[in-house]
C-alpha cells in the first residue's frame, strides 16, 4: 500500500470508531466492562492456579501441615507481589520522567512557535487577531455563562 492508501485507511477507522462511540456508546462501555470482567477474572484463576501449585510443591518439599504450607506460600505471594510492586513503581516512574520531560520540551517549542508567528505578523493582521478572539469570546460567553 502507498501512503496515502494507509493515510485514508487510518482516518477511516478513526472516524468508524468516533462514530461508533457517538452511535451505541452503551453498548462499547458495556463490551468494555464485559472484556475487563474476562482480564480480572483470568488474573484471579491463574493466581489461584499458582498459589494450588505452591501449596503442593510447598506440601510435598518440606513435608509441613496444612497451616505451615498457607503461611509459607502468603509469605512468598506477598514477597512476589512487593518485588512487582517496586519494578511497577520503578518503571511508571521513569516513564513519568519521560513524559514531564517531553512536555517541556513540546512547550517550550510551541511556545517559541507561537511568538515567532505573532512577530511575523503585520499590525492589521494582529488586529484582526485580537478582534476575531473578542468575537469568539463574545459569542461564547452566551453558552457559558
């Protein structure tokens, strides 16, 4: 496919999925919530398949009693889920960094964009600027206020 094949095939999908949520936004939520309900309940059936699979190979290694076996596998599950929660917190983080970073930098840009464009411009062009915002803000003010 050429570029602007891709170019129209991604604007029409963008545009079926806008409308899509204008159309039947009650019936994507509710697919929504029906896929997150089917993710939640995965995560709890392979976290009680790990944890049966603990208390065997627990049970069986160390050949411990029932109580034993439960609290050496609460101990390991919150041992696992402690060193998830700081390489979550590590990577969320430096991703936040990331993003912080790369904002300024967008606002630093459009920033000097925008007074770069407002120098180029002739005074009755500035004027008209100034007068099509006043309108704009006018006309505005009736929905808002």
């Amino acid at each position: 496919m050429d570029e602007n094949t891709k170019f129209i095939v991604i604007n029409a999908a963008i545009l079926a999925a806008i409308l899509s949520i204008l159309v039947f936004p009650d019936v994507l939520f509710g697919l929504f919530f029906e896929l997150l309900h089917l993710c939640l309940e995965f995560v709890h059936i392979l976290f009680e398949f790990v944890e049966s699979t603990l208390d065997h190979v627990i049970e069986h290694l160390f050949e411990t009693d029932l109580h034993a076996t439960q609290v050496i596998v609460f101990y390991i599950i919150l041992s696992l889920l402690f060193f998830g929660v700081v390489g979550l917190w590590r990577a969320v983080r430096s991703a936040c960094i990331r993003v912080k970073h790369n904002l300024l930098t967008f606002w630093d840009w459009e920033k000097s964009t925008c007074s770069m464009y407002w120098l180029g411009l002739t005074a009755v062009q500035k004027i008209s600027v100034y007068l099509i915002l006043a309108t704009g803000l006018y006309l505005a003010s009736f929905f808002l206020f």
